[in-house]
C-alpha cells in the first residue's frame, strides 16, 4: 500500500467515525439513518465502517445526520477541523 493510499483510507475511516458518533448523538440506529439517507443498508454500514462509497450517498448520508458534507470530505481529506462557532 502506498503511503497516499494509506492516507485516504485513514481519512474514510476518520468519517466512519464521525459518523458513528454522529448517529449515537441523534440516537438512530443504522436503519433508521439508512432509510432517512435513502440508501441501502449495506451501503450505509460500508460508510460507517470507512470504506467508499459515491459522492452522492456520501452527501445524503451527510444530510440525513444533520452534518455538513464539506465538513465530512474536510476529515477524509485529512484537514483540520473547523472549530464550532
């Protein structure tokens, strides 16, 4: 694995993460997150468990927690965060 590779899939795992967190602050289960986002199940525990998925289940995904999807590529690109305002 190449040291560029190894960056993007800290990052993915980073927004699993956040994600995780996330929906343990809402209170949702997975389910409940994956018929709000309008995705597959098994698509929304891939994005939870920091692997890929494409930019438009990653941005419905996003909305369906009330996150910000900028935010979201932010920390898969491995960039600081933003301090809340």
């Amino acid at each position: 694995m190449t040291e560029a590779s190894n960056g993007a899939d800290e990052g993915l795992r980073a927004v699993g993460r956040a994600v995780f967190v996330r929906r343990g602050q809402l209170g949702l289960t997975q389910v409940q997150v994956a018929e709000r986002a309008r995705v597959d199940m098994k698509t929304f525990r891939r994005m939870e468990s920091g692997e890929p998925v494409n930019a438009k289940t990653f941005v419905s995904i996003a909305l369906a927690l009330g996150l910000d999807a900028g935010e979201l590529q932010r920390i898969a690109d491995g960039e600081p965060q933003r301090a809340a305002s």
